[in-house]
C-alpha cells in the first residue's frame, strides 16, 4: 500500500488505457502513480510538486517526450525519465539516452519489464541523491561514492560514517566479513578527504611474510639483506600526503605491529638496513575480517597497538543482514557486466529475484558480483532467470522440496533435516570443486573467485576430503 513515504511515479501517455495499465501494475509495488495525457499538463504536474520518475510517450499530440524530457533534465535533475513509445527505432533510443533519459522502453512492454526498469531508476535516484548529500559532507564532489550501493539503515550508518571521518586525518579500522567491501569503503573515504589527489595503496597483509611486509612498507637500503641489490623506497615514502589501506592486518606479525604502532604515533620510520630517520604524511586505514579484541586475549595481536588503530570504527554489515540492499546491488553488477560483455538485458525474472533475495550469501557482495557475472555470460535472452543461477536454483529448490515433505512426527523431521544437509552438502562440495577446476586448483585464486578467505576454503577442502587429481604417469 503506497504512503505518503512511496515513491511518486508520473506517467504521460495520450492514451489513457496505457496510463491506467501503468498506474494498475505500478501500484501493486506500492507506488504512487499520477498520471497526465499530454507534455503541458505533465510539465505543469511535475512543477506544483516533485516527482522520482516520469514515464513518457514519444510521441504525442501536445507536446512529445522529447520536450518533456528536455525540461525536465533541466528543471527537475533529481527526477528520472522514462521514454515509452510504440515507435521504436535504434536512433531514436540513441537521441533519448543522450538527452539523458534513464531508459528507453518499446511498446508493448510486460508488467515485469516496467516494473524492473521503475525498479532500477528508483535505485540510480537514490544513489545519486547519496552522493550529492556525501560530497557536500566533504567539502567536494567526490566521484568513487556511487559504489556505496544500498539504502538499508545498516548501510546507510557506514555512507553516513564514511562522510564524517573522511575530512579528517584520523585513522580509520574498518571491520566485517570476508566480501562486505572493505576495501570499497576505504577507497571512499579516501576519495572524500583532502588527500583525494594523491596515492593511494591497497596492500593485503596476508599475502606477505613479517620480513616482506616490513620491507615493502618501510623500504630497504642496499645490501640490507640478501638479494637487496639496491635502495628502494617503501610504500610509505611513496604515499607521503596520501592514504596507505592495510587490509588483513590480523596477519601482521607481533614485530611488525610494533613498528607501525611507532610510526602511528610519530609518522617517522627507518628503511631497512638505513639509520636515519625518515618521516612522512601518511593517512592509514586498517581494516580486518577479525575479532582482534578476542586476539589481544589470545595474545596473537598487541595490545596497545590495538588501541591506537581502534580510533574510529566502521562496521560493514554482512549482505545476509542488508537484504533489501540485495537488489540494487544485484542491477549494479548486471549493468556493468553487460556493458563490458556488450551484452543488452533487461533484469531479473521473478524467480531469479526469488533465488537472489532468499540466499543467504556467506560470500557477501564479493559472492554476489561472481554470481552476476556468470549469471550475465549464461543468460541467453532478455532476462536472467533462476536458468542462469545454478547453484542457487539448486540449494533453493531442494529448500522448497523439503518444505512440502509432510511433518507428522518428530521422525519425519529428522529425515527431512538429514535429507536438507546432505543435499546441500553435495552442491556445497561440487560449487568448490567447480572453483578449483576452474583456477587451475590454485587455492587462493579460487577462494577470491568464490569470495571465501583462504583459510575458509581450506577449512572446506578438508572437511570434504577435496585433493587435486593425481595425472597419470604416461
């Protein structure tokens, strides 16, 4: 049921049969639907009060789509237009994209397809707004922010956390599970700060040793060791006036925290091998998949080092507590996938936003871009059904199954238990084989592919008794 709260959509077509399809499929999503049945009534409408979208015909008697589009571009930026026509032609979709339509929609159209179109306008509206109100908050208008995708309050705290600290020179710890974007939000806040022009490193502690961490932040002089053959700068020599994000740093060694708790508190270092002090500006974002509280009773992680990056926190909330995020995030990545495969679909079909929306997702938005590409290579028509999400369909049809399996009896319900696990232990362990196969059985390539942590994966290689196929001799 549409509130004052819903979206207002506006609908402009000389044919009221066509507005009163829109207003009835339109208003089952709980949108407030007006209508107007040429340009000059839609213009007057859409000035007395704001609309979010306007769907327009083409062509009409009093003044065409074309026109209304124009001024609405104009006047209205927030708004998002639609152009409907039953005159459709590649080089009129062309002029309509370039005067800054959101879409362009043939007549006739399915109520799904005005529907998925409505959807994502909608959702291209939000994040536009977002970004506007995020760069006001830093001062200028910072172009990275229209990845931070999602208007659950979960996500809205983090875009609204990103804005405050982003200004300041504080050091950020940003925390959550493997896949939630970590690296995404200190990009942001790196974007919106006024080091924005200069560097920024990305460096994954848990692909380095204590003595090849050590080295690649802090630089060495030759000689320093064996194979350094000449001075090189570190990272942090290189980034000075930028942001250095060290990702994983549960990793980091108990020597090297020591180190970067001193360089926290006096931005000095010394390179490897070299006596004299070095100083820099450096911004540092640290982020971690971690309890490092619980590793600071474990004694795995320093104390007093934890406290120093525990300055301002950012929890990034797991996909499978931001469901309604899963949506707009799921249309992101078809269109970017469909632009670099050259490839034109529409959406989603009901049963694939059924598939989408009832996961739970343990791989979070990393998971979910790897599902939507192979989604997009699959796809072979207009819209991506549950076809083209394989292991989903899977695991969420034996969930169906099961759930019409009659409960007479508490033993009836342990077989429908035993059944569920073995059913979705069986797709567990081929989805990881299919991985392996396909990086060659390379582990860590794998596990990014399937957006899981190394260790994760590990863990379910053992617990499945999963081991590389020995070749046979020839």
């Amino acid at each position: 049921m549409a509130t004052d709260k819903s979206p207002r959509i506006l609908v402009v077509d000389d044919e009221l049969n066509i507005c009163n399809s829109c207003i009835k499929i339109l208003t089952k999503t709980g949108c407030n639907v007006t209508y107007a049945l040429n340009g000059y009534d839609a213009l007057k409408i859409v000035n007395e009060k704001p609309f979010d979208v306007v769907i327009t015909d083409l062509k009409m008697s009093r003044l065409g789509g074309m026109e209304v589009l124009s001024q609405i571009r104009e006047n209205h930026p927030d708004t998002m237009v639609i152009v409907i026509t039953g005159y459709a032609s590649v080089s009129s979709a062309v002029e309509v994209m370039k005067m800054g339509a959101f879409d362009y929609l043939p007549k006739p159209f399915t109520p799904h397809e005005l529907r998925s179109v409505v959807k994502q306008a909608l959702f291209e509206r939000e994040i536009r707004i977002q970004n506007r109100l995020l760069s006001k908050e830093g001062g200028k208008k910072k172009p990275t922010l229209h990845q931070l995708i999602g208007k659950s309050p979960k996500i809205t705290k983090v875009i609204d956390m990103v804005g405050k600290v982003a200004p300041t020179k504080s050091t950020v710890l940003i925390y959550g599970e493997s896949g939630t974007g970590k690296e995404l939000i200190a990009r942001a806040v790196h974007a919106n700060s006024k080091r924005s022009d200069k560097v920024f490193f990305a460096i994954d502690c848990g692909t380095l040793t204590g003595n090849l961490l050590e080295s690649e932040l802090f630089g060495y002089t030759k000689g320093a060791f064996t194979g350094a053959h000449k001075n090189k700068d570190g990272i942090f020599k290189r980034a000075h006036k930028g942001t250095v994000f060290l990702d994983e740093i549960s990793n980091i060694s108990l020597e090297v925290q020591g180190k970067l708790l001193r360089f926290l508190e006096t931005r000095e270092f010394i390179p490897r091998g070299a006596s004299m002090v070095e100083s820099v500006d450096v911004r540092l974002i640290f982020a971690t998949n971690k309890n490092l509280e619980a590793m600071v009773k474990e004694g795995s992680f320093r104390e007093d080092f934890y406290y120093r990056i525990f300055v301002y926190p950012i929890p990034l909330p797991p996909l499978s507590e931001r469901k309604g995020d899963i949506l707009p995030i799921a249309y992101h990545f078809l269109k970017q996938f469909c632009t670099n495969m050259d490839k034109s679909i529409n959406g989603f079909s009901d049963d694939a936003v059924n598939r989408l929306t009832e996961y739970d997702w343990p791989g979070n938005v990393r998971q979910l871009k790897n599902v939507i590409e192979r989604a997009v290579i699959l796809c072979e028509k207009d819209l991506i059904t549950h076809r083209d999400l394989p292991l989903l369909s899977e695991i969420t049809d034996i969930e169906h199954l099961m759930d019409h399996i009659p409960l007479n009896n508490e033993e009836l319900k342990k077989i429908k238990k035993e059944i569920r696990q073995k059913a979705v232990t069986g797709i567990e362990k081929k989805f990881i084989v299919n991985a392996l196969i396909k990086n060659n059985w390379n582990i860590t390539t794998a596990a990014k592919d399937v957006g899981m942590q190394r260790t994760n994966f590990q863990g379910l290689l053992k617990k499945y008794k999963i081991k590389r196929p020995v070749k046979p001799d020839n």
